[in-house]
C-alpha cells in the first residue's frame, strides 16, 4: 500500500511550538491511519505523533 501525506500549518500557539520544536518545521506528513473525521499523523522526523480533525481543528489546518 502506498504510503499517504498531508501537509498541515500550525494555528494555535501549542502546535506552532511543536511544529518548531518537535516537527523541524516541516509541514508535510505521513498519514498513519485515516477515519471518517480524522487523520492520525506522524511528523517525518518521527519525533512528533498527533491526530487532526479532517472539518475543523483547532491546532492544525490541511493545507495539502
């Protein structure tokens, strides 16, 4: 199975320090496990593991 990626750009002040700190800065990500709502994500570095709200999250915006 081909692996899938998003890319996602920090919205609340949380996720912008992870997106710093934990994700090197790198917007792209791979998607780890899908549901209806929700993507499950694993930062490339593999440092950081998070989980966004495919219609309205509140720490991360799909940019793709």
């Amino acid at each position: 199975m081909k692996t899938k990626f998003i890319c996602v750009s920090p919205i609340s002040p949380k996720a912008k320090l992870n997106f710093e700190l934990e994700m090197l800065g790198l917007h792209s990500c791979r998607v780890k496990h899908e549901e209806n709502d929700f993507y499950y994500l694993e930062s490339l570095n593999k440092e950081y593991y998070f989980t966004v709200n495919k219609k309205d999250d509140s720490n991360w915006r799909i940019i793709q």
